[in-house]
C-alpha cells in the first residue's frame, strides 16, 4: 500500500504495493470536443484484471472535481465524495486567464473581467499594479459554488459517479487488496444520511484543511489558515467604480500575513482576509479591511453596503507555517474618501468580444509565423488546435515538431521570428491526454523554478540555447518591485485562484 501527502495538500492512498496498479491501452474517442485517447485498467502481480481501475476522491472542489474528471476521461471508475453541493467557500475566486483556457472553462461561469488592480500600502497610499495587461487580458472573477459546481456536472458527464456523501472512515484489511469507503450518503435528504460503502483500489484526497483521508493515511501535523469572508451589495456609483476593478489591501490592521481583498463578483463586491498567526482576529481583521475599502455595512443613515452572506472556512494545510507572536490589529490611517468618478477611458463588460488579432502570415497553411513579439506558444497552439486535439496535446505537439524555434528546451521559450509547423491530428493525439499535461505540468515548473532576471516568453531568433539565465544586478533589483506580470511574460505563473493539481 502507498501512502503519501503532496504538497498542495492532496493525500492518495493506493493499493498493489510495490507494483503498477494500472496500465493503460488506446481508444481514441471524443467526449464534448474533449479527447480520450486511453482506457486505463487495474493490473495486480503483472496480471490485468478484467475491470477497470476504481478511484475514489473525497471532496468535490476544483482540485477534486478535475481529478474525477480526468480519470473518468481516461477510463477509470471514479467516485467523487462531496458533502456540501452548494458551498460558498470563501475564496477571493480569482483565477488566471491560462486557467479558463487550460481547463476548458466556460465564460458563462465568469461574473466579471478584471482589468485593472490597485494594492493599497499600510498608510493607505493606492500603487496601480494592473498595468502590464494587455488590451485582451484579464483576471477571471468568479464565485465558488458556480465554478465549482459546472466541475462536478463536467466530472459527471465524463463518466464518474458524484456522491453527495460524507467519508467516515476507510479500512484495508490486507496492505496488498483494495479499500473499502464507509460514508454517509446525504442523497435522499436529512442530516444524518444513509450508511454505505464502496470498494476501491486508490483514494484521492481533496478534502481540504480537516482532511479526513490526511488522518486515515497518517499523514502528520500541520498548520492552517483561516478566512472571512462577506458578499456586500454595495451602491450603484461604488459598484460602477469596481465594475472591472480589484483591489488587495496589506497592513497589521487587516492582516498579520495574508492581504485583506475587494473583488467584484456578479452584483456585489467579495470582501475578506485571512491569516495563519492570529486566528482569534479574524473579525477584527474583517472589520478593517471593510473600512479601509469603505464598503461597510449602513451605518447611522451612511452610504455603505448590505451585507448579503457572510462565511468563514480554514484553508488548505500549509506545511511549516511560520509561527509569528499574536498582536492586536493596528489601524490604518484614514482613507480619503471616494466616490465612483468618472468612467474609466476603457470598460470592458463581461463578455464583450477582444479585439481580433492580425492573423499570422501563414496561417492555415500548415504552418504558423514568423512569431511575432508578444506571441506565446499557449496563443499559437489556441489558434491552430485541430479538431479532437486538446490544447495540452497542442502545446506538446508543436514543441516535439519545431525543436528549434525555442532557445531552451521549454515550452515557453520560443524565438521571435521562428516559422512553426502545425503538426497533424494524429501527431498531437499520439501522446495521451493525461500525459499531455503532465508534460505541459512539468515544462512549466520547470520554468518558474529557474532563476529568471526579466520574464520572457519570445525571445530572438539569435539567442543562443546556451544562453545564461543568471540574473544582472539590475534583474536582482527589478526583484524587489511589486508588478503584476501578465501571462504573455511569464507564462504559467500562478496567482492568488488556489492550488492548481494534476493528476
């Protein structure tokens, strides 16, 4: 049997210890234009069985949701566990627009683009840090129990069965047989549930800060964070003033070791913060942030906010958390007021149409180019991907097919001024879909652990592959600035959405 923790926090236990506990054979089938291309089955002492391999996840968020969808895609039996089918977790839900393209989100999920982004210092002095985005990028607002509830339905259609239970307990009598679930099945309704079980061969967990399958695995201590946070209806003005505007704010006063944040979500604006080192706060730290951003509730016939829900969670395990002595929240100095002013020059609303791109000079001819600056791969491979082809495939394809138009063997180093040859259907779909992403996974985190003085995605055509990426003293200086760097520098950079996990 395996037991192991990773470190985003998500626990697997597994039986067949020592051996392959699946292999995998093509089948080449299509799903929702989403590719399948094997079938995974159950292997036990080097022998298949004639079943296919059981999963089993606990806990239905995206982490969990993606999984079952995945394995499901790839021909597993997967059983996805979620006990709350409506949670409003308190997450900021913002999300990185690689992510909508990487996991194949829907706009319909996305409540408003942000374009713009002010993080506001101690002394409540206002820095624009939104600023490198382009005409055509944004950060995706969205709230939790939309997302993550378009995750579990997609999980669902790809074949893996979603239960609105909770785990109780799990039992392996023998460390080289299968697992059996005990949970409580909330289906029909009720608060205690229906006691049943299934039999599985591995177990995923993805149940968050109590994870449960974390205590059954052993998988030792850790601290947590916990958030606040509240859905204010705020006025029409202000509301129009954070139409495609977020807004992150940093001091003692509303938080030790997190930021306090405002984003504007469908009709409302969400507000909270968070912290490790001084749980016991949490309100007051909520109440700060409120009135820093002056979006309180109404106050003495005042103009503020209506409070529409309010919620707090612990978040995900952070593995050796600092330990910091605990203080009483400072306040910050008072905020000039601020009313909505004038519309910004540009607005964009939710799903108004970027503007089109000059197609490249050869496009739809079987290759692509010359790569211009500003392209990425993740571009290119969105423009010319094949019908049946995801886009993980494509990345992977068109860096196996054009080896020397990247200056490093990564995919996000492509040359300027490089002509691409689009590879064919039946090159992208000759690696496996969970292997195209845990290809791309890996080029990606191979990326952002090098040492990089300034983010860059296409470099020259003359570039030398040898080239050092040691960073200049100037690189170690532009370290130190705060800048919100958009996904045509550096791609595959993560943000404040959550963990991202593959599989």
């Amino acid at each position: 049997m395996l037991n192991t923790m990773s470190r985003s926090g998500v626990s697997t236990r597994s039986s067949f210890s020592g051996r392959n506990a699946a292999q995998t054979s093509s089948v080449a089938t299509t799903r929702r234009g989403r590719v399948n291309v094997q079938q995974v089955s159950a292997i036990k002492d080097g022998a298949t069985l004639d079943r296919p391999l059981r999963v089993a996840v606990i806990g239905g968020g995206p982490s969990g949701a993606c999984a079952a969808d995945t394995l499901a895609q790839g021909g597993v039996q997967a059983f996805m566990f979620e006990r709350k089918m409506d949670n409003c977790k308190p997450c900021g839900g913002a999300i990185p627009i690689c992510m909508v393209e990487e996991f194949d989100l829907p706009m319909e999920i996305i409540d408003r683009k942000v374009t713009k982004m002010k993080m506001i210092s101690p002394s409540n002095r206002e820095v624009d840090v939104g600023k490198t985005l382009s005409e055509t990028e944004w950060i995706g607002m969205c709230r939790r129990e939309v997302m993550d509830d378009f995750l579990r339905k997609r999980a669902e259609k790809s074949g893996a069965q979603v239960i609105n239970g909770l785990m109780m307990r799990m039992e392996q009598p023998d460390p080289e047989g299968p697992i059996t679930i005990f949970y409580n099945n909330y289906a029909a309704g009720g608060k205690v549930g229906v006691a049943e079980s299934v039999v599985v061969d591995v177990v995923i967990g993805a149940d968050g800060a109590n994870s449960r399958v974390a205590k059954e695995i052993d998988a030792g201590e850790y601290d947590y964070a916990i958030a606040f946070q509240e859905r204010i209806r705020i006025p029409d003005d202000k509301m129009k003033y954070y139409e495609d505007l977020a807004e992150m704010y940093v001091g003692d006063d509303v938080s030790p070791d997190f930021y306090g944040w405002v984003f504007p979500k469908y009709d409302h604006v969400a507000v909270g913060t968070g912290t490790v080192v001084n749980k016991t706060a949490i309100k007051q730290y909520q109440q700060a942030t409120r009135d820093r951003a002056q979006v309180g509730p109404l106050i003495n016939g005042g103009s503020g906010g209506k409070i529409i829900r309010e919620f707090a969670i612990l978040l995900d395990p952070l593995k050796n958390a600092p330990v910091a002595a605990t203080t009483s929240p400072r306040r910050a100095p008072a905020r000039p007021s601020r009313t909505s002013g004038p519309s910004p020059a540009q607005t964009r609303h939710v799903g108004a149409t970027p503007r089109a791109e000059a197609p490249a000079a050869n496009a739809g001819k079987g290759e692509y180019g010359p790569v211009k600056s500003g392209d990425t791969l993740s571009s290119i491979a969105r423009e010319s991907r094949l019908s049946g082809v995801s886009m993980n495939q494509m990345l992977v394809a068109l860096k196996q097919a054009n080896p020397d138009a990247f200056y490093r063997d990564n995919i996000n180093t492509l040359k300027r001024g490089a002509i691409l040859r689009i590879p064919t259907a039946s090159e992208a779909q000759s690696l496996a879909v969970i292997a195209a992403i845990a290809e791309v996974h890996r080029q990606n985190s191979d990326w952002r652990s090098g040492t990089i003085g300034k983010p860059t995605t296409v470099a020259d055509s003359a570039t030398r592959a040898t080239a050092s990426s040691a960073p200049t003293a100037k690189g170690r200086a532009d370290a130190d600035r705060l800048a919100l760097v958009s996904t045509t520098e550096q791609k595959g950079a993560s943000g404040p959405g959550g963990n991202k996990v593959l599989l």
